[in-house]
C-alpha cells in the first residue's frame, strides 16, 4: 500500500512543480480571456499577467461575455475573476505571482458607460484590498490594477475622489497631460495606426512610429497595448510580435495563451 501511495505521489508531483514554477511574462496580455474553457486560470497557468474581460450590466449584475446573445446570470466579473484573485493573492503571500510586478484586470463596458461603470465602481469597492486605490490623485498600489476600456464615462471618472480602476487611453490622448493615476494604460486598434500586418519587412518610418508613441508613453508613466494584430499562427503573427517586444510594448494582446508564452519564454 505504501508502494502504491509513493508511486501516485510522485506522479502528481511533476504537475505540482511546474504549476508553481510558471514564469510570469510581463508582456503577455489575455484578449477575451473569458472565452477560454477556464477564464483566468488559463491564463495564470500560462504565466499571463494581463486578462480582459467585457462586461454587460444585466439587471443591477456586471455579466462577462463578447456578444450580449452569450450572457449567462453564474458568469459574473466577481465569480470569474475578482473572486478567485483575491483567494490566490491571499494564499501567495500578496501578489498574484510571488515576487512579481503587478496584474492587470482590463475590463471592457459593452452597456451604457456611466451606469455600468457606477454598478462596477460598487462591486470593486468591495476587492479594494487587493486592488490598486487612487484617492485624490495619489496611488495606493496593489496586487491587481482593473483598467475600464470600452464606452468609459471619462468625465465622471475624473471626478472622482476615490477610484478603483484606471482609464483606458486612445492614440489621441498621446499628445495629452493626463496623469498615470488616471490613465495607466494607452490601447489602440494596430489597423488605425500602421499598415503593416507582418508582410515583409516593417517599413523604417512605421517602425519609427511605433518606437515613438512607446517612448512617448513610457515618459509619462502610460503603458501601451495594441488590439487587431495578427493572431493566427504563423510568420506575419511572429513579426508582429517580435516587432512588439523590441519596441517594449507592455502588452501583447493574444487569445492562443500557449503560442504567446512560447514566444516570451524563447
């Protein structure tokens, strides 16, 4: 009995190892994360320290899902994500990858802005523990920092004195002053921006362009991701993002988790 006990035990025990010893990437982004067959933890195992997450306010309940036809009532941001973040942060000592920089829980508005975000800012309230806080202007850090994308209610969000989660900028706020306590992160569609989609070579000025707007918000304190680049496996996929990581954009967006680590960890 013993034996067989040892044997079962060293058999689970490679699994325990490499669950434990996953590398956090610092660029990997999850894009609809929700969509994968274990929201969050996916992409946890994959060392991801970014997830997405689009949100419907469906009678007074924040729902994840892409299309509103997909809204099931159990899939809630709490039940998905804020939940089982809190209970990991709890048993790994504070953060969500011990010894690791932040995460970051995007979060999309697909209803009406100010509602959703007021129903949202309620539920968040309740994670501030685990949560970056900003109270008149000056930033607690913490284990997660939600950023809300989408139909963001800009002007009611400013006025906040307490605040907990962070704006999501477009390419025109490139030019702006607005301070990283209000908007940590810039996102833009790659497509509105460049013309290249990993055909070939990069053109020099294109390649300039994206080395600017990085300097650009890297001087101010934003962190930079960009949505609709190549996704599907492939060589114009891998030019993209080998272009990404050399300019240090801080997050690459992708829904193939394993593709992405690959990619970071080579």
């Amino acid at each position: 009995m013993k034996t067989l006990f040892l044997a079962a035990a060293l058999a689970f025990a490679p699994a325990m190892v490499s669950a434990a010893e996953v590398k956090p990437l610092a660029q990997a982004h999850a894009h609809n994360d929700y969509e994968h067959q274990r929201p969050l933890l996916d992409a946890l195992d994959h060392g991801f320290t970014g997830v997405e997450a689009d949100i419907w306010l469906v009678d007074g309940k924040l729902l994840v899902a892409h299309e509103e036809a997909h809204i099931k009532p159990e899939r809630t941001l709490g039940a998905l994500y804020l939940d089982p973040l809190k209970k990991r942060i709890t048993e790994k000592g504070g953060r969500v990858y011990p010894g690791s920089e932040g995460f970051t829980l995007l979060i999309d508005i697909k209803t009406e802005g100010e509602p959703t975000y007021k129903a949202l800012a309620e539920v968040l309230s309740k994670y501030a523990d685990i949560l970056t806080v900003v109270r008149d202007g000056k930033v607690q850090a913490g284990a997660v920092t939600a950023v809300v994308s989408g139909n963001r209610p800009k002007d009611h969000m400013l006025s906040e004195k307490v605040r907990y989660a962070g704006y999501d900028g477009r390419m025109p706020d490139l030019n702006s002053d607005m301070p990283a306590s209000f908007m940590p992160l810039l996102s833009d569609n790659w497509t509105k921006v460049f013309t290249w989609k990993g055909a070939g070579e990069m053109p020099s000025a294109e390649k300039a362009r994206l080395q600017d707007i990085v300097k650009t918000a890297h001087s101010k304190g934003w962190t930079i991701r960009f949505w609709s680049t190549p996704d599907q496996p492939g060589p114009q996929r891998e030019a993209i993002w080998k272009e990404l990581k050399a300019a240090g954009v801080d997050k690459i967006n992708t829904d193939d988790l394993a593709g992405l680590q690959t990619f970071l960890s080579e």
